[in-house]
C-alpha cells in the first residue's frame, strides 16, 4: 500500500469542479474524486499553513504540538506518521512547500528524501533546501515540485511500498501564474461570489476589523497591473476582484496539469490500484467571499479543506462522504491503511470505515476550531475559538493574544456569533442575540466546552 499525498496552498474546494466550482474547471483533480470519494465536511482546526500542516504530520491539535501560529516551528523530534511509516519499511519523501521552520531542530524528519522551499518559498526559480544544502532551481514552482516528486518515484525501490508528500506552494499569495497558463480567463469576467458585498452588519468587531478586503488591502504587488484611472469604488473592486480570482485561478490550472501527471505515472507503472491518492489543501481561503482574500477565520470558506481520495482497494469510484473528518484525522487513516497501530500521542481517529460508507458508532458530530494568531500586524484578524455541528456555529471571539508568537498584545472585548448554517449557509445573520437561539447556544457552549476537555486545549479566562 503506498500513499500519494498532495497538498496545496490555499486551495479552497469551491475552485474545485468536483466540489461544483462555478469558476473554473479541475479535469485532473477530478479524476481522484471520480475514481474515490470526495469529502464535502473535511475541516481544519486552525485555518493558517504552519498550524495546519503541523496538526496534518503529528496527528495532534496546535496547543499539543506547539504550533499555534506562523511565527511557530515545528519540534521534529514530534512523533509523525511519515516517521511511523518509514520504521515499518515505507520509503519516504516530502517536496516542496515545509513551512514548519529550517535549522536543525525544525527541518523534515523522518523522510528518507526531502527537498522544500524555505519559508513560503518563490514561484520563480525556486531556492530549495536539501539535505546537501540550499540552491536554486531554473523553473516554475509547481512543474519543478512535480518533476522532483516523479524522478523521487522512479529512483525508488519498487520491491518496497511509499509514502510521498507532495507539496505545492501554488496558490498561495501573491499568485504567479507560469507563462503557460498566463493568458487563461484573458477575456473572459469570472462571476463574483454571492457575499462579495457583505456588509458585516449582525457581526462581530472581528470580522468588520479584518485586513483581507478586496476593495482596500490588495497591494500593488498583489495586483501587479496599475488600477485603470476614473473607476468608481463598486468598479474598482470589481477590477481587484478580476486581478485577484484570475491569478489565483491560473495556479490552480498549473496545480490541475502537474496531479494530471502524477496520475498518468502511476496509470502506466501500474501502481493506482495500490496507491492511497489524496488531494487536499492545508485550508480554505476566501475567493471575494465576504469581500475577502485570504482565511483565519471559521467561517466555511475557509474552515472546509477540499479533500479527495482515490484508493480502489477500499474506496468505491465517485462516491461522497459528508460525514465529518479533520485535518487532525488524516496521520490516524494512513496509519489504519498502511496496517500499523495508532500511537498514543495521536488525538484524531481513523475514518477508514467512511471509506467503505460505513459510520463507525459515535462518529464526532461537531469540531472544535481555535485561531491563535490574534492581530498579526498584515490581516488583523482576532483570536477565536468555536464549535461547528452538522447545523451550527459558535464561534467565541476571545480577542486576546495568550501569549502566543507572532500574535500581538491589543486585547479587545470578547464577542459571540451564531450561525444556522440550514437557514443562512452563507454566515450573514449572527444569531448569537436572538432568543429563538437562546437553547442552542446553552447547547453548543456545553459541547465547546466538553471538546476543550477531550482535546485538552483550556477556556481563555480574561485578564
Ligand atoms: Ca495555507
């Protein structure tokens, strides 16, 4: 059994066809999830890449492996699955994006090959860190991370399985196409989403105070064209919108043409009917959801992780899960597949009975969500913690930095939001106040409370 894990960055699943994109088209990822299932509530506990990727590898939540935040690094004598499957005889790589800290205390541990971009890394003729030390490489990011990941494949030994993570830094910010796909959505407006002029009445101070807006924190090298003079404000961030989304989009083609090759390599050597594909993101992202960029917050476009699987052992083609999985449930299904016992230190379960449409008895029915990095001084967005049911979301801004790296000390009075994702699936009406709620909040703050427990994590108590 070998796995093929590939992660990209800031990929939300709504720039996804399978997941019913209504602005592009993903003809390789779709493959995996016409060949497997797709997961329509796959969520993050902390919607922010070093956070996320540490929870993905140690299988444990931030306030257990200590990266709560982008300034945080990842401790690699952690336990992690890479690790657990490369002493039980997988070979083992990670290519490309890391973002877990360099040095000898933080770079990749437990990969017989690793190769990655420091830091967030470059588009353009990428410097990588290896082993033998740092170089750079001639070429487009996402090509080059591909090629490495299929010349790692075929040095392997064939006698013994794999497990490659296969890490893209597209299509993160500042969105750099590669010639090949530059001209694409030329001449075309990409529809703008449903939210795109929320105003933020009902919410809270945090979501008003968020420096991710289109109209206003877009950088000139985020746009990388001059505005066009004489635009009222509504046109002009109608034109930021278009800079942006198509941009944005353009990786994510790159991102669709290089999965397509690592299906066809394994299509000819005659590997996929034993290889674990998944394809996922280490969050979601705003695309003009809200007028935003970027993610952090809970709310869906953002705290939904497009996760997709192929594995025709197991998995029947084209189904779909909507049960709920997390990012820190990942380590626990490979180490399930892969046939070796889940360690103590693992807090997340396997779903590989939800490979099989089966529901395990218990399954979780809600998540605990916690964003650490109050008012990091480029995107303001406020510390919170939440729950999220099958129905519900309750989200406690707690407005407070605890501390914490990269996080700023400018506390501001806590806030509650509600939502009713049946009747407003878009989050616009907080009901946090309204009485009709008063029983479900009583609710969903015994059950915040009682997942704080299970997972370990303690209450913010004010100061
Ligand atoms: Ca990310």
């Amino acid at each position: 059994m070998n796995i093929l894990f590939i992660m990209s960055d800031d990929h939300a699943a709504h720039a996804m066809s399978c997941y019913g994109s209504r602005i592009n088209r993903t003809p390789h990822l779709d493959r995996i999830a016409e060949g497997g299932m797709r997961f329509d509530n796959c969520f993050c506990t902390n919607s922010i890449c070093t956070p996320s990727r540490a929870t993905i590898l140690t299988g444990t939540y931030n306030h257990v492996n200590g990266c709560t935040t982008l300034s945080s690094a990842l401790d690699n004598r952690l336990l992690t699955f890479p690790k657990l499957l490369q002493a039980a005889g997988w070979q083992t790589a990670v290519v490309g994006k890391w973002h877990l800290g360099h040095g000898p205390a933080n770079d990749p541990a437990g990969f017989d090959f690793w190769r990655v971009l420091p830091g967030q890394g470059n588009y353009h003729d990428p410097e990588m860190i290896d082993a033998q030390g740092r170089r750079r490489w001639p070429g487009y990011a996402t090509d080059l991370i591909t090629d490495m990941s299929l010349d790692w494949l075929r040095a392997r030994d064939p006698s013994r399985p794999f497990c490659l993570l296969c890490h893209h830094k597209a299509p993160h910010r500042r969105w750099e196409p590669d010639a090949r796909h530059a001209a694409l959505y030329e001449d075309t407006d990409i529809p703008e989403p449903p939210t795109f002029d929320d105003d933020y009445a009902t919410r809270s101070e945090a979501a008003r105070e968020a420096q991710m807006r289109i109209d206003r924190d877009l950088t000139p090298q985020d746009l990388k064209l001059p505005l066009p003079p004489g635009l009222s404000p509504a046109a002009e961030k109608r034109w930021k919108y278009q800079r942006y989304i198509k941009d944005y989009l353009r990786c994510v083609a790159s991102i669709d043409d290089n999965v397509g090759r690592l299906l066809d390599y394994l299509d000819a050597e005659g590997l996929a009917q034993d290889t674990l594909v998944i394809y996922t993101s280490d969050q979601g992202f705003f695309l003009g959801d809200h007028g935003w960029f970027d993610k952090r917050f809970m709310y869906e476009e953002s705290l939904r992780m497009p996760f997709i699987l192929r594995y025709p052992r197991e998995v029947r083609p084209g189904s779909v899960c909507r049960d709920m999985v997390l990012n820190v449930d990942f380590a626990p299904l490979f180490l399930d597949l892969a046939g070796l016992p889940k360690p103590a230190a693992f807090q997340g379960e396997s779903f590989r009975p939800l490979l099989r449409g089966e529901r395990p008895a218990g399954w979780q029915q809600s998540m605990y969500y916690r964003y650490w990095m109050h008012r990091d001084t480029s995107h303001n967005v406020y510390a919170h913690y939440g729950v999220r049911t099958l129905r519900h979301k309750l989200i406690y801004y707690y407005n407070d930095a605890c501390g914490q790296p990269g996080a700023t000390d400018r506390p501001r009075p806590p806030e509650w939001e509600l939502f009713d994702l049946e009747k407003d699936p878009c989050e616009l009406r907080n009901v946090y106040d309204d009485p009709a709620y008063a029983g479900v909040v009583r609710e969903l703050k015994a059950e915040l409370d009682r997942l704080q427990r299970q997972v370990g994590d303690t209450p913010f108590t004010p100061r």
